[in-house]
C-alpha cells in the first residue's frame, strides 16, 4: 500500500467521521489529529467519556503504525491512563512506535489540549496484517 491509500481509507472511515476527528498532518512517521470535544462526547459527569479517549489513542497510534509499515494492523491491547477530564476544547493526539517486529508492534499516543496539557496517556499492541503469500517459498 501506499502512503496516500492509508490516508484516504481514515479520510472516509466512518467512525473517524462519527467521533469528529480531524487529520491534520498524516506523513511517514509524523501523524497528528485533532478532536473538537462536543457535547455527545460527554458522559453523565460532563467530561468527555472514556471511550472517546481510548478511541482517540487507538485510531492516533494505528495511523502512526501505518503511515511507517504501510500495511494494515488490528489493536490486540489497548492500556490508557486518563490524566485529566476535559468538558470542551480542541485536542491533539500523536503517537510514537516504541518498538516493531514482523509482526507485531507496540505503540504509544498521548492527547493533550492546545495548550499542550497532558489529557490521556495509552499504549497499545499491534499485530500487523501482511499479504498473504509474502514470504511463501514457490
């Protein structure tokens, strides 16, 4: 794959487009994403839902993941440590791969506000979905 096929399949997933996330930078190596907290991201306490930030991290560190390995990946764990509530604003998620075999790939991401207040805090577990065939001896 390419890195400009990767950036048009986010560009029209439909979740991303559900939680409102914006790409604003997707280059090899270099992701960054954006989150206008909205008043459906709130949960009964006013500040944005838990799943919102895991869904940020895991969507932040597979596009990382991605935009470098060019091949498509699944989450097989996901950790998140939620530093601070947020009721509105803008966010920024970028991510860092700490560490990547052949097949799998551990991942970091980090939400902060505009600011650059650290929000949340994940890390994730990748297991990276080769072709077929690739490595297969004729």
């Amino acid at each position: 794959m390419q890195l400009e096929d990767i950036v048009q399949e986010f560009k029209e997933c439909p979740f991303l487009h559900h939680l409102g996330l914006d790409i604003l930078r997707f280059e090899e190596g270099n992701v960054k994403i954006k989150l206008d907290v909205k008043k459906y991201l709130l949960n009964t306490n006013n500040t944005m839902h838990g799943g919102v930030y895991a869904s940020v991290l895991d969507f932040i560190q597979s596009m990382q993941l991605r935009s470098v390995t060019k091949t498509r990946c699944v989450t097989t764990n996901l950790a998140i440590h939620y530093i601070a509530p947020v009721t509105c604003g803008e966010l920024f998620a970028e991510a860092e791969i700490l560490s990547r075999g052949y097949k799998t790939a551990f991942v970091e991401g980090t939400i902060k506000d505009k600011d650059g207040k650290l929000l949340a805090k994940g890390t994730g577990t990748f297991k990276l979905i080769r072709p077929s065939g690739m490595y297969e001896k004729s």
